[in-house]
C-alpha cells in the first residue's frame, strides 16, 4: 500500500495523468476464496462492508485519490487522506439501492471441493441477511475526480484470492487501427496488485507480428519479488514496530474514522431497513450479477 504513495509521487510520468481529464474509472477488488471458516460468531455480525469496505478498501480509495502531501509525516499523510473522505459524498437512504449491492455465497465449488453456502456454515444464524459480498459506486467530489467513478468490492468465496487496483485511462480520441484481426483493443490500464503477488502491470496497445497492422493489448510488468530479494516484513509485525517507535502514519486517525463511517453508515441504515433473501452468488464464481448495476457506461467489472 505505501508503495502506492511512491509509485505516483516518485515519478513525473504518472501524476500529469492522474486526474479526470485522463482517467475514465477506477476499481478496488478485495477477493477472498476462503469462506468464514470458524469466524461465524464474529462474522454473521459485522459482514463485507464493516469487514473490508469501511476500513481497508477506503484507505486504499484515499491511497490512489490523495493530493500530494507537503511531507511524509504522519499528520500531512493523514490530512490528505481525510480531504479525500470528506469530499465523498454520504449517500441518502433512497440513493443506496442505485450506488451500492450485497449478496451472500451459496453452495458451489471452491479450492478443487464442493462447499456448502453462507447458510450452511456452522455457528450461522437462520436466515441470515448478513452480506459476504458488497459492492460500491462512489465518487470523490473534488478539483481532480469529479465525475471518475470509483468502484469498490469485496467478498468471500470469489474465484480467487486478489487485491487490486485497477486504473482504466480514457480512450484514444481516434483509432485509425481498424483492420481485421486486431483483439480487443482496450484503453490503456494500469493495476496496482497489492497481494498475493505484489507488482504493477501497465496494459498497452501493441501490434501484431506480420504484414497488416493489428493490435492487441500487451502487458508490462514489474514484480515485487523479482526486483527486491529482501522480503517485507508481515502486515502486523510493521504495524507492531511502528506503534513501539511511536509513528501513527498506517494508523487511522479519529476524524478519518469518523469520515469513513458517515459513508458507510447510510448504506447499513437501508440494508437494515431491507427485508427479503439476498442475492446469491455460487461459491468459487466471479460474485453476484446483481453487481453489474453499478457500473456505468460501458464500464465492466474486471475478472477476478
């Protein structure tokens, strides 16, 4: 996640396009292919958006949507993650069903075996309406992203275990590549993976080998553990050091808290309010279609 920080502003090539004049869409993905496991004492109380959206997929929000900050300090970090926050609009309770879906795991197959449903698991409530996947359209309000939809979800039981980022640019004004046999050509992306395999990928149009000029997109990758031998301590064991060496800048602050609940907080108000079964996704899929309703224009989700 810190890296994120250094890839936009350790390098003049990417922060010139990184505002609404170029980029078209962005989407978060949390994946999970576990289940809750023994968790359901826990889990069937608080689900995927108190769970992932509220905290981490926010921060990871503010991360890719962040001014530069003056300095690297704690507080001038914090100061501009919390400008972000403040700038998303809190959605009315009539608005929810238009910016925001839930759904729960059925019965599939995941990890090569069949495994039961939400449902079905042990120490789960009957009928419980308690969401193990949601998802977000939001936008942040501001001089830079007005009007760049942000698309956040996060779930078990999906296809895979991911964590990305994904920055889709606008499309070229003018392709004049319209031969037969180009493959989908796709706006130029840019994905930020965070786990399990840490690197950036930037997709690019590229022609095909031979006479015709045809295109298709190509990956450029750079990976973690590729360039870097020395391997990154685990999440906890940072968070651990930093509290023992008194640096508060990977710890959220009290209004941060408080600007991301004012979003989140309206979304539980009208599911609570919400009554029925949920949507349903198979275990070891891509997650709910009902999902798909988020998404504007000729957006689509990207494979998990």
């Amino acid at each position: 996640v810190q890296n994120m920080m250094a890839f936009r502003f350790a390098n003049g090539m990417f922060e010139p396009l990184w505002n609404r004049n170029y980029i078209d869409h962005v989407q978060i993905t949390a994946a999970e292919d576990i289940g809750i496991g023994s968790r359901a004492g826990y889990y069937d109380h608080a689900g995927a958006l108190r769970d992932l959206i509220q905290n981490h997929m926010l921060q990871l929000l503010c991360h890719v949507a962040m001014e530069p900050p003056v300095s690297f300090t704690a507080e001038e970090v914090r100061n501009e993650k919390v400008k972000v926050l403040h700038a998303i609009h809190a959605p009315q309770l009539e608005e929810v069903p238009e910016i925001a879906v839930r759904a729960q795991y059925g019965a599939g197959h995941s990890g090569g075996e069949d495994v039961p449903g939400y449902l079905e698991e042990d120490g789960v409530r009957s009928g419980s309406t308690t969401e193990t996947f949601a998802a977000l359209r939001l936008e942040v309000d501001n001089w830079r992203w007005a009007g760049v939809p942000f698309y956040l979800r996060a779930g078990k039981r999906l296809a895979r275990k991911i964590t990305e980022i994904a920055v889709t640019l606008k499309p070229v004004p003018h392709l004049a590549f319209s031969q037969d046999g180009s493959l989908g050509v796709k706006p130029n992306q840019l994905v930020l993976t965070l786990q399990p395999n840490e690197g950036v990928t930037l997709q690019l149009g590229a022609k095909i080998p031979g006479s015709r000029m045809r295109i298709r997109s190509v990956n450029m990758e750079f990976l973690y553990g590729t360039s870097f031998m020395s391997q990154s301590p685990e999440a906890y064991e940072r968070l651990i050091m930093d509290a023992m060496r008194g640096d508060p800048t990977l710890f959220t602050r009290n209004d941060e808290v408080e600007a991301q609940w004012r979003i989140c907080d309206p979304i539980l108000q009208a599911w609570s309010k919400t009554s029925g079964p949920l949507a349903q996704y198979e275990a070891g899929s891509q997650g709910p279609k009902e999902a798909e309703r988020l998404l504007l224009d000729d957006h689509h989700w990207r494979a998990i």
